[in-house]
C-alpha cells in the first residue's frame, strides 16, 4: 500500500468540516465525508522544522535534535543560517520504506537542513521538487541569498527570481507546480507498478500567503483563504487522480499540519484555530492541535470520527505498518500504529507531550492537560506587537512571563473546556486524581528520555544557500561570506 | 405544509457540523447533511424573550416592544415579576396560520409574557405543554413562587415541586416529556390530516441545565453536553417520526437557537459560540449568530449551505409563505421569506441590525460588520464575576464603558476576521466604501423606525405567578403581596 501524507500550516478551525464559517473547502470536507476525521490530533511542536523531524522519525523533537538550548523553552527552526540539520543517526520513513521497495518523493518545502549533509535524497528521498527553507524573501542575494528550489539534487533557481511571488498581490503558481508534480509523480508510480511515499510539504498558507491568479479574490476570508482554497482544490485533484488511476484503494492518505495557524499573520495571511486557545508558537491547544484526515477508500469507512490522540509521529509508524515494517528497535519511537483506530475503530491510551525546544510544557492524557509552564511570549516581543493569542487572554494562563507550575500543574478538561479558560481547582479531587496519573507519566517520560544533539543552537551566515549544487549551470551562485558562528537568538 | 421550529439556546459551535471539537451531535449533524447548513443565520436580540418574540412576530424587538427604556442599551426579558408581555396589537405566527387551516403548538418556554392576557392560547397556539418563564429555582412559594408548567389553560403542576429538577446532579426528565409531547402532536396532526405549526421551544441547554439520567455522565462536554446529547437524540427522533409517518416531504423543519452561548455559565453550563467572540448578552458575533439548519426532504437538497444572512424573523415569513399565506400588509416585517433562497440558492441582499434594547448597536451588510456602539458590561458587574467574554479581551472592542462610535464605527470584515479582533482602518478606502454603505441602511432604518410600546420596563411582585390559572384543583394557589410595581432593574 503506497501513502501520501499532505502537510501544510493550516490551523484547526481552517477546514469546513471543523466548522470554518465560510466553509470554503469541499474537497477536503469531502475526503474527511470519505474518510476519518481525527479531532484530537497533534504536531509534536508548535513550530514547522521540529515537527517535520518528527513526522518522518517517529520521534519527539527533543529526541532527534530539532531543538535548541541557547534559552529555556524557546521554539527554533531552520532558517537559512543555521548549520545544523537532521543527524544521520536518525532514520527518516523513506530510508526504512526502502526495504520495501518504495519510491519517496518529497514535493515542497523540507526544512530539515539544507547543508549538503542534510539533503533529503541523503536520508531516503529519490526524488525532491522544492526548497529547503520557508520562501520568505525577495532578499538581496548580497546580506542574505534567495532561497533556491531544487530538482532533486541541483538548485534549478530561486524563489522570487525564477519562481516568483508577488507580495503585493499574492499571486504565485507554485501550488499549481507541487499540484503538477505529485500528479506525474504518481502517474508515474502507477505505471511502474511501484509503491510509493508522497510527502505533499506546500507552503501557500505561510507567510507571505500566496495563491495562483485564477484563486484570488475568490475566497472571502481573503489572501489567506484564497490559498486555502487552492490547496483544497489540488487535494481533490489528487485524490480524484488516484481513483481514476483506479489505485486509491491501494495508497493511503493523510491531511494534516505541522503547527496550529498564525495569529499573527491574521487577519490577512493567518489562519483560525476554531475554539483553541492561541496559535502557531504555543503550547496551547491552538498551537499544536491539528486538522486530520485519513482517506483510504475501501478501508476505511466513509464518515468516521475518531477522537484517538494522536501525532504526526503516528504517521511514521503507520506508513510502516502499511508497508509491512517494523518501527526501528535500537530507539525510542514516539509514534504509534494507527491502523487499529482507523480499521478497526480502536482506541489506544497514550499521552501527548507539548515541548517548547528543551522544555516539556505541557501533557495531555485522555480530556486532562497538565501545564507544567506557561509562556506566549516576552513582554518585550509583545510590546513589538507580537502577539500568538490575539484578542485572548487569560489570566494565570496566557502569561508573558516564563511561568512554572511543575508543582502544581494548570490543568483543564478539554471537553467541558476546549479553549483552555477554567483551571481546575487545585483543592478539587478531580484534579489531584488527575494530576496524579499524568505525574506518573511524567515521570516515566523524563526517567527513559535521552535528549538528541541540539541541532538548532548555531548559526552562521555562511552557510546560506550561496551556491547550492548545480548553481553553476544557471550562472547563479554567489559568495559566501567568511564564517562566524554564533549562537542563533530565538526570541520566543 | 406543516412547519416546525426547534428552538432553544445554544451556540454556532456547539454542533459538530459547526467544529464543535468532540462531535456529539451525529442527528443534528445529519439533519444538516440532509438539508441546509445556515452559516450566517442570526438571532434578533442576544437574549432569549426579544428573540423569541421577534420569531412569532417576524418584527424586531424594538417594533414588537420587547425591550426596555429604563437605561441605555440594556439588555430585558421576561421574569415572573414582569408586567408586560406580547401586546394584542401585534399579529403571531399562528393567529396567522389559522387563515390556512393550520393547528398550532408550542412546547417548552414561552416567555413572551406569563399574565393572563399574555397566555400563548390568546395569541394563536391551539395547545400548550410548558412554562412561561424560564425554569429557575427552587424558590420559596413565599418571596417568589415556583414556575408552573401549563397544560394548555392550566397550570398542572410547578418545576422543582411536580416537575423534578435536581440541581446537584442535573437530572431531570423534562426533554423526555418535551419530546413525547411533539410525538404525539404529530401523529394526532397526521391523524387528522391537518397542516401543523409546532414550536419545540426546550430549555435543557439554559442554566440551571439538565438531562435525564440515561444521558448524565455521557458526554465529553459535561453536563452541558449531555444536555446537547439529549437534544441531539431528540431532534433525530422528531425527524425519524415524520419519516415513518410518511409525512416529512409535507414538513418543514427548522433548528436554531434564540442566543448565543451563555459563556457566562461555561464550562459546567455553557456551550461555544466557535471562533466568535463574546456570548450571550453581547452584539458581536459570539451573541447573535446562531447554528441554523432547514431540513424538507424533498425540497431542500441534501447537503445545501448557504450564506444568505438570515433571522428568526424569517421563519414568521417562511412560515406565512409554505402556507399560502402573505405576511400582513399594516406593518413593517423585518423578516423574508427564505423559501428562494432554500429552494432555488438565491441570495437576497439585506442587512442585519444588532439591537440591544433601544439602541443600534452594530449592523452587519455583506461581509461587514459596522459598530456603532460596544459594550460587553459594566466595570461593576465585571468586577462581581460576571463576564460574557472570558478569556477574550479585543482593546477598544470588549470595552466596559459604553463606547459610542456613531460618527466612526467600528468596521471589521467577518470573512477575514469572522472573531472581530482587527478593526479596519479608518483611513482605509475599503473602510469607507463599506462604511458609506452601512449608513445609508442605517438612515433608511431609523427613518422609518416606529418603535413599540416598551414592555419590559415595569417588574411588580404582585404580578408573580403565584395563582395561575388551575391553581385551585391542584391545591397550589399561593397569596400574592401587594401590588408595587417599580422599574424593573436590567444591569447589562
């Protein structure tokens, strides 16, 4: 059985079928109709590089070195100088589908490093069209270059130069390029008779937004939900590509998204997070809890809802059940085998773990979650206006300062309380019972954990993307300057 | 064909079609994939008597005098000390349908007035099974009398005392009763082969909320959503009855909710109100916009959404229009008739007016939302707990003070920002075409505005339910006090 897992920011709140007032996505409502619906669905950081390390380890961030420890509990990622990346100690999912003869592809943006060492046709990968970092830009080329997109192993131009977005108007065809690609791609598979790997990685709904021309103007919730509505466009076309292939029984697909939408991109380039608290960069539940759909028809029956906690780890695991592997046994595995939730309607009791880069912030264990910190950012970032829980505030809770309570977790009921407003009364049973048993957790979480290299502490201008392999064929690399190392700064 | 409406007070997100995060709705879910999904349906006051009389009378509160002058702005319903209620003047739903052979019922709370002349079988209903206030208690019979519940003319018993309401467990069978009243109505309507207006106005999501006990303990929500899980369960069976009488492509039924979710009661008694801001008792969004479903096999195609700003007040008109009827000529009637939009997916441009008692507070036209005046309640009554945002706090927006923006109202654009946290900017060109729009509407209402007479202005303990009708053969009469009659006090 081949898979396909599309992973995009989208916030929870971004779908029709998770209640989005404009409800402006019918193909994706459609395949949750067709599919399963997860509702209780997590990323395993609130920010994009860890959680893409994760979902393709099976393992939490701390565990594979997509963290920092330059500051407490700070979040970090790969921007273009940093120099660390995915250690080739970890096995990544199409290095081990490999044993089962899979073909992977990875169609969009990778950010797991994108120095040499790091690329994805290095850790399993056979085929790559995309960039290795998020398409911020125009940059000068002379402080900072453009980001390359790559064929897979050679740059074959920059973004903004070759592949252009316009910032004033939004319109970029890119995700009509990633939709073009994973259709041939699988055009391709089909006629080869090979199984194959799709990770569908697009970016229209980062910052900055973008959305093809014949797309915007066309949705109402703006720039944003024109892009939303392109990327809803595409999965219905590539779902429909593999009926009429007549091979969607046999491949396996998943929605989802590695971190909660940015409020701080909204109103125009931001998405909703439904009823959750906060956003992309918190460990509240807007921050990690995701939009989810498994589709696989003929197995999975058509309308289901499951409220199994789940992970983008799981989809690790899951894709090498399907492929008929075993998870690797030298190492902790943090994902679990879905496939029992979704073909036979199980449920598996198991926490979810909210890290904020070295600092387990927060755990969620059936409808309690225990927040051992609380932080949404410094007073001084939010003096600046930055703001990852527009118009919400609560007291205790929502606090700009890096608040302990490891000995007396916040706790909530997710169900009475899904946007994390009401603690529980410490005095209360109900909270001490729970407690009790997510300290338990804890304890046995932290007793077993071996933290990774950090991989995202260093920074140096000169690892840029200056001259990219294959640079030279288009005329277009540039000079480096000379290395200086220095610790990166992760404000929040 | 027969109409009904399922009305009651729950929030926009308290439904899985609407993302309510644990999905417990599957019948109501259902009702909306067999029929039409109202996304931009709205109440006609943020609480429940105004709504419910806007609804019979397809008129604004302001015109059919269900709001006070005792102070700016505030919010007014129908206690049992009231004095007023519906007046005579004013033409109900069912008066009118009598034109057309119609037999009308109302189940559940009234409250458009408990007074002798206020009595629902003086204003059209042909039969009654509930109260006329809302179910709060236990009191004394001595300072204040329990609610009776009627049946028809006649009290036939009073809630805490014959109709058992346990406010320590929450467990009470009264939505059972409701539902077998509407059962039974509806064969014995079948039976005789005559058209049927009923009006299922159940309280169980209304604080002090309850469920019967073979629903306590059954929901992720709490309490409050077992109450939704009643409801739910409920509505599934009214619909599976018209079905199996083979009277459902004869009827057309109609769910939504007389107010937002009262936050207030969260997370023990309230629900959600999704992605909006505030709840009950306030204009934004979070207080006036409604989960909303038609459903008319047959008719209505499956799966249907809309975003036809719609109200209460239209289903007076809808009403009057599946009879054959017109609505009455004498008077300005606020509601349209929706059947165009239902039946062909027209949409028909009009605004939505925000009232809180005698003033304007905001209108909505299109996609914007113009605010004319804010306030969620005052710094006194927030200081004592009582508060309709928790955890929301827009500056300049959720403001304590009554803030007047007449000459420049607030603008936000509710497809970018349906949680109204990002005001447009007043020097915005979109700001002032949208701007310039909503106050032309604004004039052409306010000229031609005759308001009612207020009704909700005088409260008199005398006035209390402590005889009412029947009270004799049930030995239940009580002595009322001495008439002393004063303002009524409306603190928000």
């Amino acid at each position: 059985t081949s898979s396909g897992v599309f992973l995009l920011q989208m916030g929870w709140g971004d779908l029709g079928a998770f209640g989005e007032p404009s409800k402006e996505t019918p193909n994706l409502d459609q395949m949750a109709a067709e599919g399963m619906l997860f509702l209780d669905f997590y990323t395993a950081n609130p920010l994009c590089s860890p959680s893409r390390a994760a979902l393709l380890t099976g393992r939490l961030p701390v565990r594979n070195g997509f963290y920092t420890t330059n500051g407490h509990a700070r979040n970090a990622y790969t921007p273009q100088d940093i120099v660390g990346g995915i250690p080739d100690s970890e096995l990544l999912l199409p290095e081990l589908l490999k044993k089962a003869g899979y073909v992977s592809k990875i169609i969009g943006k990778w950010h797991l490093g994108h120095r040499p060492q790091f690329h994805p046709l290095k850790h399993g990968f056979d085929e790559w069209f995309g960039s290795p970092n998020c398409h911020f830009g125009p940059y000068d080329n002379r402080e900072r270059p453009n980001i390359p997109v790559y064929r897979d192993w050679e740059m074959i131009g920059r973004y903004y130069e070759d592949f252009k977005i316009d910032l004033k108007t939004g319109e970029a065809n890119l995700t009509q390029l990633y939709l073009q690609e994973a259709l041939d791609f699988i055009s391709k598979q089909q006629a080869s008779q090979q199984p194959f790997f799709l990770y569908w990685a697009i970016d229209a709904t980062h910052a900055p937004v973008y959305a093809s021309k014949q797309f915007l103007g066309t949705s109402q919730r703006g720039l944003y939900g024109d892009a939303v509505r392109e990327i809803d466009d595409s999965v219905g076309k590539i779902l429909n590509h593999l009926q009429q292939l007549g091979i969607s029984e046999d491949t396996f697909v998943f929605f989802t998204s590695d971190n909660g939408a940015a409020l701080i991109s909204a109103p125009m380039q931001g998405g909703s997070n439904g009823p959750f608290l906060c956003g992309k960069q918190t460990t509240f539940e807007g921050g990690m809890r995701e939009p989810a759909i498994a589709w696989w028809p003929g197995h999975i029956p058509a309308g289901g809802v499951s409220h199994q906690l789940g992970s983008v780890m799981d989809l690790f695991s899951t894709s090498l059940s399907l492929a008929g592997l075993q998870p690797p046994s030298d190492r902790q595995i943090d994902g679990i085998d879905l496939l029992p939730v979704i073909l036979q309607g199980k449920l598996i009791d198991r926490p979810i773990f909210y890290y904020r880069g070295n600092e387990l912030m927060a755990v969620r264990a059936g409808l309690y979650k225990a927040h051992y910190w609380t932080w949404s950012n410094s007073w001084e970032e939010h003096g600046k206006g930055i703001d990852f829980c527009p118009g919400q505030s609560v007291s205790g809770v929502t606090t700009h300062t890096q608040e302990e309570h490891t000995y007396l977790p916040l706790l909530f009921h997710l169900g009475r309380d899904p946007g994390e407003k009401f603690p529980l009364s410490f005095a209360s049973e109900e909270y001490q019972r729970a407690v009790e048993r997510i300290s338990g957790l804890v304890q046995q979480h932290r007793a077993t954990l071996v933290p990774g290299q950090p991989q995202l502490n260093v920074c140096d201008q000169a690892v840029m993307n200056w001259s990219p392999p294959g640079c030279e064929k288009l005329g277009k690399c540039l000079k480096a300057p000379e290395s200086d190392p220095k610790k990166c700064s992760w404000p929040h």
